[in-house]
C-alpha cells in the first residue's frame, strides 16, 4: 500500500509508505493521496491532516522508472492528476500538516508546500531537481515555490535543481519549524492538538482569507506550467534524463532549442 491512512483522536495520520522507493509518486500513491483528502473532506470529526514519509523520505519525487515507460500525454494526464490533488488539499477545510522527515525533492517538495504548515526533520532536504532529468516542475513547483521563498531564490532552485537543507528552508520561508529528528511526530503531534483546540469555522475562514489572497493567479499560473512540463517531458534531453537516471549514469543533453 503505497499510502496509510490512519484516524487518532481527530487526526488524519496519512503516512506515504513506499520507503524502498523512498515514497516516490505513481498512480497507487497519488490514489491514496487523493482518497485522503476526501477522507479529511468527508469525515467532520477529523480536525486536522498530517502527512509524513516512512523510512529516510518524506516523499523523493516521481517514480522515474514510471516515467521511463510512458509518452508525454501519458505524463501530462499523470501529473494533472496530482495537481487536481493538490489544489484539493490546500482546499480542505482543516489545517494540513507536512512533517518532513526526511528527503523532499520534486512532487515531494510540491506536496510539502501544497500544506499549510511544515515541520521538518534537522536531516529534512527540500528541492525542484527536475531540471536534472532534462524537465521541469509540473504539479506547481515553480509557482509555488516562487510565491513563497520570492523569485529570484525559486529561480535559482529551479534552474539548478540543487537542494536544500531544513535550517535553510527555515529561513527562507518554506518551513515553519525545523525540529529534532526523534522528536518529528511528538512535535507535530502537539502542533496538532493545539490547532484542534481552536474553532473549526475560524480555521477554515483563515484558510480561505489566506489562500484566496495567496493563490491570486496561481491557477493560471499552473496550467502554463503543466504545458511547459508536457512540452519538457517530450524532449529528447528528457529520454535522456530519465534513461541516465535509471542506468545510474550522468546524463549528455542536447544543445539549446
């Protein structure tokens, strides 16, 4: 099962649970991502969501060897479906929680800044490292990274795909607090059960009054963003990318088109 949900005493435990794999995205994981989300919409009683990664990663992107075996249509259908996902889990009406155990690259990162909040591991890493693979964000890294951390610094992550550590993501903006590793989910347990005091209908207000503020633009924004993925995915650097990746390799891209 490539997602675990778990309801404790108002609290949606959802624990991404491929860490062979370090909990990388197929269609399996972004099914239970998906049912999640509807389990926090559905039930009333839940009060707030928690999402963390078993074994040394929160989440380390796609699934590369699933990328490897399909078409760019194939791809653009794959990551609209994570995005959908996405943009239904910073919707919910509860408060969302990314503790971020460990590595959080790619669809992870994208998953971790779709929450409200971020609590991370001191071993935690954040990062767009598409570009490695000869792609480009597609579930709204660029956006949102860039609406959080600023433009040049979202560029500069983008373009590099280098990663960085918790306590610089800390002050950069992209998480709330770094924690130590062993005391991750009692640290987040407690964050939790301090938002689970406060009125139900006053979060969800400040959620939409933030969100609403916040995402100005930004569906657009994601939409250009899925045709640039497409378009990326198409190229012959991503065949590249990914057949490198997988034959554990450093990739020889193309020259500029």
């Amino acid at each position: 099962m490539a997602v675990e949900i778990k309801k404790e005493d108002g609290i949606l435990w959802v624990k991404f649970n491929r860490p062979e794999a370090l909990n990388a995205i197929n269609e399996d994981f972004i099914a239970g991502l998906k049912k999640a989300v509807e389990i926090a919409r559905e039930d009333k009683e839940i009060r707030v969501m928690v999402l963390v990664g078993e074994g040394r990663a929160f989440c380390a992107g796609a699934d590369i060897k699933m990328f490897s075996r399909i078409d760019a249509f194939r791809a653009r259908e794959i990551i609209e479906d994570l995005g959908k996902v996405l943009e239904n889990l910073e919707d919910l009406e509860v408060p969302v929680i990314a503790a971020v155990n460990g590595l959080a690259l790619g669809g992870g990162c994208e998953i971790a800044m779709a929450c409200d909040i971020i609590i991370a591991s001191e071993r935690a890493s954040f990062g767009q490292p598409e570009i490695n693979l000869g792609i480009i964000p597609g579930a709204g890294g660029t956006q949102r990274l860039a609406r959080i951390v600023g433009w040049k610094k979202a560029m500069e992550l983008c373009l590099t795909g280098e990663r960085i550590d918790a306590k610089t993501a800390e002050r950069l903006g992209l998480v709330n607090k770094v924690v130590e590793h062993d005391k991750l989910i009692e640290e987040v347990k407690a964050f939790a059960e301090k938002l689970k005091k406060k009125s139900p209908t006053a979060l969800m207000l400040v959620k939409q009054a933030v969100n609403r503020g916040f995402k100005k633009g930004l569906g657009e924004g994601i939409e250009y963003e899925r045709d640039l993925f497409t378009i990326s995915f198409a190229s012959r650097d991503a065949e590249e990318g990914i057949k490198s990746f997988i034959e554990k390799k450093e990739p020889k891209f193309g020259s500029r088109v």
